[in-house]
C-alpha cells in the first residue's frame, strides 16, 4: 500500500475517533434513565393530575419510568429553582402553570432567571376563567356592568382566592383597562371565595369553568363572560371579554412543560413531540375538556415569546394596582 493511501487511513480513522465520546462509545440515545417530573405544587390539584396523565403516556412512549414528584409550597419557588439548577440532560423537567409567570412581578428577588435558565418545551393547556356577578346585580352583558361600576365608584366589589393568584390579577386589568374603581375582597382560595359570591357577599368573581357552571345553572351565578383570547368549549354562547367590549383584555390560567437551559435542541423536540401526542389522545382530550381547559401543544419558541410576554404584562399590572411585593 502506498504511502499516500496509508495517509488517508490515518487520517480518516482519526477523524471518526474524534466524533466519539472519550470513552470511546456511542453516546446511549435519549432517555436512558427514569425522567422526573417537578410539579411545583401539592399532589391532588389540577396541574398534578395533568402531569400524571401526560407522565404515563411518556413512559409509554420512551420505556422508561416517569416519576412525578410533588414539591409544593413556596409559590412553587424552591421547586422551580432545583430544577432550574439541574442537570440539562433531559431527565429532569418542570411541570409548571402561570404562576412561572406572575412570580416575578410578586416577589422583589427570585433564586433563578425566568428568561434565561430555562429552555421551555410547550405550553400544554390554557385555562380560561368566567367573569361571574351575583344574580342582585343590575348587569346582563360586560358593558352593563362596567356602566353599573362607573355609576357606583368605590361601591362594587370582587371576591379573589388571596394575592398574586390569576383571579386577583385578572380583576385588577379589568379594572385598568375599564377605568373602573372596584374593590377586592381576598378570601384563602378559590372554593371560599366562590362562596362568598353565591351568598351575596361580594358582586363579582373570576372563577374556574367547572366550579362555575354548576353554579351558573341552578340559577346562583350570572354569567357575563370568558376570560380567554377565544370562546370555551364547555360555554360555547358566553363570548370573551374582549368580544364583549374589552379588546385588549385576556386571563388565562395555563399549564406548561420546561426543561434547564442548555438542554439540547434534539431533547426538547422529541420531548415536545410526546408531550403534544399525549395530550391529543381521547382520554386527555375528554380529560381537558371536562376540566374546562383547551388544548394548546405550542412549539418550543411560541411558548417561550408566550412566557416573555406575560412576565412584564402582569408586573405591570401589579405596579399600576399597588399590590405590595414580598
């Protein structure tokens, strides 16, 4: 063999050589081990049963185990931020709501960044929300009541489940964009709030689409409107706020999947594309649907300008309301 053939052996098997790990074996494919699903709330609620549900269908899917681990409490902070901290491999992910995006305008410091430590994968669902009254109240329609506001200023007032949360938020855009003076009664949660609603207590309430349509059937609750960029499945005739007079107005509640930053572009993709499948199965669907909740499967880049847009959306609100940080 000639000199210059014996070159370019060398050469070529040197190359090869390089593009191998230096252990000198294939890279194992994607996963290789469990996952762990970081739910940043308690076990029970809506965004761990979904997380259940999406889990299983991605051990299906990968053969390998999916573990769900519940770490509520802190705003869903200390969850967030170890997974924040984890290693980018793809094998530990967040299963997080729109709290990701509220805490930074509630909370003066966080122990991540918001922008920068996390590499979204989809945006999972939106969850849009009822604009309630008190059946007492004089307003059929989004535009009687802001009229019925306007003639009592400082009168009205409105039931939220406590500070920060979407009901409470939400309300406070209402409010800014209407030019309305309404006053905010917080009870501790959802359920109590809703409550004091039903007994006349407060006039009005933004509340989730299955507490609220029992309640808007046996006659207890009026109504007006949704709070989401389109109409409910579950309330197909109740149009959106922004239909009804409010064009720039939209709350949603939404569930989401993320993963560290510089987990690789590869990752992501195959995790978005089982992550999407699972939810367009007709258990998830039929799931979603009856919860009250819309399918959204985004991609990795419309979820992340998603999450970029709603961090200085509601820190705005909460500075032109006055809520007091922590």
């Amino acid at each position: 063999m000639s000199n210059a053939k014996l070159a370019f052996l060398f050469l070529t098997s040197a190359l090869f050589a390089a593009t191998l790990p230096a252990s000198g074996q294939v890279a194992s494919p994607y996963p290789d081990k469990p996952l762990r699903l970081v739910v940043p709330f308690s076990a029970g609620g809506g965004a761990d049963i979904l997380a259940r549900a999406v889990g299983q269908k991605l051990s299906e899917a990968f053969g390998k185990p999916v573990i769900v681990d519940n770490r509520g409490g802190g705003s869903g902070i200390p969850a967030t931020d170890m997974v924040a901290k984890a290693a980018p491999n793809g094998h530990t992910l967040l299963f997080t709501s729109s709290v990701y995006a509220t805490n930074p305008g509630f909370f003066t410091t966080l122990p991540f960044d918001p922008y920068k430590d996390f590499a979204p994968i989809t945006q999972a669902t939106s969850q849009p929300y009822v604009l309630g009254v008190h059946p007492s109240v004089a307003a059929n329609s989004v535009k009687e009541l802001i009229a019925l506001a306007k003639s009592r200023p400082g009168q009205f007032n409105y039931a939220s489940g406590g500070d920060g949360g979407a009901p409470h938020l939400g309300r406070e855009l209402f409010k800014h964009l209407t030019a309305t003076n309404i006053m905010q009664v917080p009870y501790k949660g959802g359920g109590p709030a809703l409550l004091a609603l039903l007994s006349g207590e407060v006039a009005m309430l933004l509340s989730s689409v299955p507490s609220t349509i029992p309640q808007v059937k046996a006659g207890k609750v009026r109504a007006l409107a949704v709070s989401g960029r389109s109409r409910a499945p579950a309330l197909p005739d109740l149009p959106t706020v922004a239909e009804a007079g409010v064009p720039e107005y939209e709350v949603t509640s939404w569930y989401g999947v993320l993963a560290p930053a510089k987990t690789s572009t590869a990752i992501i993709a195959k995790l978005r594309t089982e992550i999407v499948k699972a939810l367009n199965t007709n258990e998830l669907r039929t799931q979603l649907t009856n919860d009250g909740a819309e399918l959204v499967g985004s991609t990795p880049d419309a979820f992340a300008a998603y999450i970029h847009s709603e961090i200085p959306k509601w820190a705005k609100v909460m500075k032109t309301a006055g809520v007091r940080t922590r």
